[in-house]
C-alpha cells in the first residue's frame, strides 16, 4: 500500500517516526522477559524481551495502556524483541554434540545480566528453580534489569502486516567473532563492540514467489 503521509507537500521525507521499535542501532531498556511458545517446533521456545526506546521531543507513541487511556501514551518507541532470530529447541546435531535448550537460554539470560548489572540475581538464584519455565518467570518478576538501558543492534524478519505495509519481526542478531548484538550503555567499549546495524547482514527479507497457486505455510518454512 501507498502511503500518502510520510512525505512533505514538497516532496521531501516527513519526520514521521514509526510508534514501534525499527531495525538498527539504538538504545533501549527491557520491561519485560518472558517465554513463548513457538508453533513450529515440539517443546521449542521464543523468549521475548518487552522493550522501549530512549524519550523522544514532541513524539506521540502507543498508550501504555490500551485499557485505560488515562494512564497516557509511551514517549518513545516500544516493541517486542526476540533474543534470538531462531527458536529455542532441544537438537541433537550428531554423535558428540546436543544442543540443550535450557542451557541455550541460561547462556542469554546470563549475558543479559551482566549487561544489565544484575548478575548477582542469577546467581542467587542457582539450584532454586527446577524448570527453566519458573526461572525466567521469577527474573521477570523481580526485574533486576528494570530501568538498565543498552545499547543494541536489532535485525528482522519482513512481513506485510494487516494494513498492507512491510512490519518487522524483531529480533538480536548471533554473538560472533565480528561483534554483539548488545552492550551495557554506559560501557567504554560498547558502541565498537556492538555490531553496526547492515540491512544486507540484519534484515531477513520477505521472499516473494511467482506461484500458480497458493499453499499454506508449513514447518519447513521455519528453521530451529
């Protein structure tokens, strides 16, 4: 669909600012952690991070809540962030190697609090929860990461959402050898650690197919 609002009446770029976080480098602070289910995948796992942008000038973002407008609307962008582009499984890759889901999440879980100076929390916590599902429940309900800001690097996945426009499903890119998807804001070192944001590298792009019929969505169109 076209849009009619985001250019000027002399056809420069508009300062519209999209309500949602968008694909890039930013900072951000998390609101929320939390585990969903992924359709695709038996006993496989998203984990989700609730996040919102630094403030913005004179900018007019969601309501906080939609249920009661009295409580005003966001200052800053806010979105959803998957932690990982792929989803969180049990997978045995040969003879000598398994990849344990819970384990993979700990893994983020601790990285994240470092970053968010609450690894103390984690710690405390080691032996006390027999289900990873009771772990990330408690972190997010203690929320030692409240009000920590980081700075990031997000990627996405395009798709058309229900106006017609291209939305994004957001996610952190892989820790490589090349870089991290986030760091501690206030870190000396995090803006050359964090990777810098390339849409070749960061931006998984909507496939479009010439089809003579169209077929419903099968597992095979989602990786683990």
């Amino acid at each position: 669909m076209i849009s009619t609002k985001k250019t000027n009446d002399n056809g420069t770029e508009s300062s519209f600012v999209n309500k949602s976080l968008q694909p890039g480098n930013t900072v951000i602070k998390v609101d929320k952690i939390y585990l969903e289910d992924f359709p695709f995948g038996e006993n496989a796992y998203n984990l989700i991070l609730e996040c919102q942008g630094q403030d913005l000038e004179n900018f007019d973002g969601f309501f906080i809540d939609k249920d009661d407008e009295s409580k005003g609307k966001y200052k800053c962008q806010v979105g959803r962030i998957k932690s990982s582009q792929w989803a969180y499984a049990d997978k045995q890759l040969n003879d000598d190697v398994f990849i344990s889901r819970d384990e993979e999440i700990v893994k983020f879980l601790r990285t994240l609090c470092y970053a968010t100076d609450s690894i103390d929390w984690l710690d405390g916590v080691d032996g006390k929860y027999e289900t990873i599902e009771t772990l990330v429940e408690a972190l997010n309900t203690d929320c030692p990461f409240k009000d920590k800001w980081l700075s990031v690097c997000i990627g996405g996945r395009e798709y058309q959402n229900k106006a017609g426009y291209t939305a994004y499903d957001l996610f952190l890119p892989k820790f490589s050898k090349e870089g991290i998807p986030f760091a501690a804001f206030d870190s000396e070192n995090s803006n050359s650690q964090i990777f810098t944001f390339n849409n070749d590298t960061h931006i998984k792009r909507k496939v479009v197919k010439n089809v003579d019929s169209f077929e419903p969505a099968s597992k095979e169109d989602f990786e683990l």
